[in-house]
C-alpha cells in the first residue's frame, strides 16, 4: 500500500535567547538577532510573551500577546529598514 497524502509544510522558529539589548531568533538553522533599540515593544514585555513567537509564513513572525511583528527580510537586510518599529 502507498500513501501520499500531502503534509503540511514545516517552518523551524524559535526565541534561544534573550539579554539586556535583544533576543536571539533562530529561523531555519539561521539565528538573527532583534535589538530592542530597534523593536522597543519587546523591551517592555515579559519572556514568556517573548518566547510565543508564531510563524505564520516562511517570511512572517508574530508575537500575538504583544500584537507585534517580524518580517524575515527586516532580519536579513536591516539597513534596508531604518525606521523603528512603532506601535
């Protein structure tokens, strides 16, 4: 008997760590790291709400307690968004 029923797609995200400046996120085997300088509304909030990071797309983070969000292309090419993240 063979069975190919499709899967859902599998997106590998998570916080590994947080300091005093940032938190670490680690996509796919590639960590970045998300200042809070640059994110302030992560400053402010506890680590459990830092940890519950969704990825909603293979571009798309989400922190749903704090109703925040990541694209990945801010991670990889963050001169390209100088402005900082605002409420």
């Amino acid at each position: 008997m063979n069975s190919s029923l499709p899967g859902t797609a599998i997106f590998h995200s998570k916080v590994k760590s947080i300091n005093a400046l940032g938190f670490w996120l680690l996509v796919d085997d590639v960590e970045y790291f998300c200042p809070f300088r640059d994110y302030p509304v992560f400053q402010r909030a506890t680590v459990t709400q830092i940890y519950d990071c969704q990825r909603l797309s293979p571009t798309q983070f989400h922190w749903p307690e704090l109703d925040a969000g990541i694209e990945l292309d801010a991670l990889e090419h963050p001169e390209q968004y100088p402005l900082v993240f605002h409420r």
